[in-house]
C-alpha cells in the first residue's frame, strides 16, 4: 500500500501530473463544454472545468506575486488609493474569498494553522506544479514532447517522516521548482524592504494611502515565505533548500532587478 506524499517535492510533483492531465483532457474533444453538451446543465460544465483549468491558474498568480511588489519596489501605484470608491471591489474580493475559505477549513475541523498553511501550498502549487503543467501541456500540443508519467515516491526515510510528523517542510534536493520558490520568497522581501524604505524617505500618509493595497500583498507573500527564508538561511538539517537552490535564486533576482532597470517592466 501507497502512503500520501511526506516532501515538497512529491507533493509538487503529484498535483504537476495532476494538472497538466485535467488541462489535456480540457483541451480535447472530452472537454465539458463539448463532451458535456446537451448531455448535463451548463452550471455542471462549468463545475468540472474548474478542475481543467487548475494549470492556467498559474499565470494570473505568477502576475500577482512579481509584479505589485516591483511596482512598490519602483514607486508605481497599480491599485485605487485607499481613499477611492473604486477600492471597494479589491477589498470586497479580498475579505470574502478569505473569509470563506477560512470559515469552510473550520467547519471541516481544521484550525487557523492548518487554513494558513493550505493558503501557502496552493500559492506554491500555483507558481510550480501548474506552471510546469500548462509548459508540458502546451510542448505535447505542439508535438516538442512525448506523453510521459511521472511517478512519485512514496517511500520516506526516518528523518523525513520525523520532520513531517513536525510538520516541518522537506526540500533537501535541488529541484528547479525550489529556485522557482526561493526566488519569489527573495524578490517579495528585497522589494518589501525596499518599499518601506521610499515610504519613509518619502512621506508615510501619501505613500500608504496610495500602495496600500500593494504593501499588503507583499507583507502577506513575505509572512508566508518565512519557512522558505528559514529552509535557506536558518535550518541545518537534511531537510533544508540547499546552497545550490539558494544561489541562482539570488542571481535570478538581482538579474530581474537589472532587466527592469534596463527594460522597465512596470
């Protein structure tokens, strides 16, 4: 018998093969708009697309976590100042998709630790797995590459399964999707700390009323990468993102820094 994943990697790995199933299937003849047709109610497709188009939910997300935070970073309001009636949309979406996520994780017996750490997942999900599957998707659409399927392991060792019984993360390889992960986590805080340095060389009320939704998110990505910042700097054991992740990690951002210095993005 198989046991559920115990390390990033296969967790990654599994909902990766996941995704870029659902998308094929979307992008075939079976797809629910067409297979479903005169077949179930229109509400019903729509209900199972939601699950083909996991994989695309990458891209919106990739704009969210790099974009606002170099806007902040270089002064560049995105969003309605907090003054402003058009603020109200942002704010409404924010608080009640939160909010029922939240009432919906406690409802199962869940706790605030365990809704906070399912936020992180699926935003790490998003930014990897999905990522990869809409990439390998599109390569077989194209014919650049064949239909393949990634088993994952399910076999763990003693420390790996004392940490995730901790319920501490588990890197300890050097796979790209970690340089993906670390290099968001680092780019967030660079461009946090940033921010908040033009906010106070510039004046606090001006510079809050205007970014105040982008600080936001960029506090929230950074609050939410703290085990990421520990997996790279602070954590010794086996389980932690090795040198080899941390170090092009940190190359990709200052080479961000400087392509948008170059060839401004925002």
């Amino acid at each position: 018998m198989g046991v559920g994943p115990s390390t990033l990697a296969q967790t990654l790995l599994q909902h990766k093969r996941w995704s870029e199933g659902n998308l094929s299937i979307f992008l075939s003849k079976d797809c629910p708009f067409l297979f479903g047709h005169g077949k179930i109610k229109l509400r019903h497709q729509m209900g199972y697309c939601i699950h083909g188009l996991w994989a695309t939910n990458s891209v919106p997300t990739l704009y969210y976590v790099i974009i606002p935070s170099l806007a902040l970073l270089k002064g560049t309001p995105l969003f309605p100042e907090i003054t402003s009636p058009w603020i109200a949309p942002f704010i409404y979406v924010f608080c009640v998709k939160n909010m029922y996520s939240l009432y919906e994780a406690l409802s199962c017996g869940d706790t605030l630790k365990g809704w906070w750490n399912g936020q992180r997942m699926w935003l790490v999900k998003r930014i990897t797995s999905y990522l990869y599957g809409v990439i390998d998707t599109l390569r077989k659409l194209l014919g650049l590459s064949k239909v393949t399927f990634a088993v994952s392991s399910k076999v763990s060792d003693e420390d790996v399964s004392k940490r995730y019984d901790q319920e501490i993360m588990e890197f300890g390889s050097s796979a790209p999707e970690y340089v993906i992960i670390a290099t968001i986590a680092l780019l967030n805080l660079v461009c946090l700390v940033g921010g908040f340095c033009q906010i106070m060389t510039s004046g606090w009320n001006l510079l809050f009323s205007i970014f105040s939704l982008q600080i936001i998110l960029c506090v929230m990505l950074v609050i939410s990468s703290i085990p990421f910042y520990e997996a790279m700097f602070l954590r010794k054991d086996k389980g932690c993102i090795p040198f080899s992740v941390t170090l092009p990690s940190i190359g990709f951002v200052v080479l961000v820094f400087l392509v948008e210095i170059l060839a401004p993005i925002v």
